[in-house]
C-alpha cells in the first residue's frame, strides 16, 4: 500500500493550539503538508486570547521538519475567518485544506441556559465554520480542488443533556456540510463531517478523568486526514472515530406508509399505523432533498 502523502497540499486547521486541532496538524505537516495553524489562545468557554498555544505547535512541527505558520484570529467573525483563510494564501498561495476544529463549551441545563450561552457557542461552532469555509471557497472552487472537514458531535447527532447549544451548533454544521457537497461537486470539493469521541480540553468537563486518558485525540486524527487527502471520494459523509473505533453516522429514513390523499387521512389513520410509520426496517438514505421528495412524490398517482 502506497503511502499518503500531501507534499505541495496547504491546510489551515482551526482551533489547533491543542487537543484534536494539534493533532490533525501534526499529522498533516509529518505528511508533507504546509499548516496554518490558527487558534485564538482563549479558555474553553471563549473568553481570553493568546498566542502560546499556535506559535508551541508551529514550533513542534517545524522542528520535527515541516512548515507552518500560526494563525490568532476567531472563526467566531467574519473578518477573523477571511484573515485566517488569507494567512494561508498570503504565505502559501492557496488552501486545499480545511478543517473546521475551533469550539468552546458553556454547558448548562436548558432552563438555566442564558441567550449569551446560546449566541457564543453558536457563533464559534455553527457560525465560525461557515465563515471559514465560505472564505476559502473561492480558492477551492478556483483550483478545482478542495477537502472540508468540519466537527460535529454525538451531542447534536444523538442529543446530550445540558448541550442545547452546542447540540444545535453541531446538527447546523451537519446541514451545511450537505450543502456543501452538492455545491462542490463539480469543483472536485469535497465536504464531509468528523464526529470524534476524545478526551480533550473540553471533554474532560463532561467525562471522568480515566476515559480521558483511554480517548486520546491521536485516534481519530488518522480518520480526519484520510478525508483531507486525495483518496478520499465521499462527500456528505459524517464519520465517527476514537479509541480505535471507526465508523459512518447517517440519516436513515424508514419505507414509511403511504395513503391515498384523495380520500383524506384521518388521525385515526395515523394512530392505526403508527408502528409502521416509526419502523427503520429497510431505511434506506437520500443523495440530496431533492431525491427524498421525489422518492414520496414516486408513490403518488398524479394522473
């Protein structure tokens, strides 16, 4: 099996002064690849800023031999994103890499959850992936090259209690990204979703400390950069990876039962259904909305 490489590839990694971000750029730069590696320096709840955390990782990879510069704008504003993705190009001269890794936590129940809680998670998480990516796509879509990958969470995927906010900025970034993917296609970019399970700065606020140290963000780095690279040929997909487990998540949507509207649907009908409605059985997922509302429209007869 050849080995992947990324000599001649420039990425930026957001939010890579530690955790998985400092992963998925080690591994990149010890592949060859050229890293803007941006973090802003703050605390996990989004307050602060500094510049240790980037420059240390910068230094790490340019000792073990590779090239990269940092980066200490927020993705949380539109102009701190287009200065990032601009310190890849200003130094490089494009970007063929993205990974939207940059995320704080403010946990907290829904009843006792301030807007403020709410309007910062979403604007790091949901808002700052959008801005970032929406910034390099003039580039990708100019080379007719580009790899997007952007992190969600079990909490938006699944749910957790306590993780409104972060829940919802993570199902948002799952949306967008299959967006992406039909608008990138013919451009040769792809846009995919990581879900990783790892002990990091911000986990360790949720998990006990020996489940930490067992996820490790050096396991799911090899899934995310295996998406950045030139094998990969999925778009749409949202990975899910740690402690050696990998794995895709997706939407599965049931056969279903279908009724002929001409002669009304009662609630009785539903409720005499109900179970075949709920039921998984032969799910099948959808390229696109498109496909999925035509797939309901196929089982009508429209004259």
């Amino acid at each position: 099996m050849s080995e992947i490489r990324f000599d001649g590839r420039v990425a930026v990694v957001t939010g890579a002064g530690g955790g998985l971000g400092r992963e998925y750029a080690l591994l990149l730069a010890s592949r060859g690849c050229k890293v803007v590696v941006n973090d802003l320096g703050g605390a996990v709840d989004g307050t602060g800023a500094g510049t240790t955390a980037a420059e240390k990782v910068v230094q790490e990879i340019k000792d073990a031999g590779g090239e990269a510069v940092p980066n200490f704008d927020s993705v949380a504003d539109w102009e701190g994103a287009q200065n990032i993705i601009k310190t890849a190009i200003d130094n490089y001269g494009k970007i063929d890499i993205l990974i939207n890794n940059a995320g704080i936590l403010r946990d907290k129940s829904f009843l006792k959850m301030e807007l403020e809680d709410y309007e910062k998670v979403i604007a790091v998480h949901l808002n700052g992936t959008f801005y970032c990516s929406k910034a390099a796509w003039p580039y990708m879509r100019e080379n007719n090259y580009g790899r997007i990958v952007s992190a969600a969470s079990a909490a938006g995927v699944y749910g957790n209690f306590g993780q409104a906010n972060y829940g919802a900025a993570k199902m948002g970034i799952i949306g967008l990204m299959h967006v992406l993917k039909q608008e990138g296609a013919k451009y040769n970019i792809k846009a995919n979703v990581i879900v990783p399970i790892a002990g990091t700065r911000m986990t360790a606020t949720v998990l006990p400390p020996n489940l930490v140290e067992i996820l490790k963000p050096e396991y799911v780095a090899p899934m995310v950069v295996w998406a950045c690279s030139d094998r990969c040929e999925f778009s749409g997909y949202t990975f899910v990876a740690g402690a050696g487990y990998f794995s895709r998540t997706a939407f599965m949507e049931g056969p279903g039962v279908f009724f002929d509207p001409s002669q009304g649907i009662t609630l009785e009908m539903i409720d005499e259904n109900i179970d075949k409605i709920v039921s998984l059985e032969g799910a099948r997922t959808f390229e696109n909305a498109t496909e999925q509302t035509g797939y309901a429209l196929s089982k009508l007869n429209l004259g």
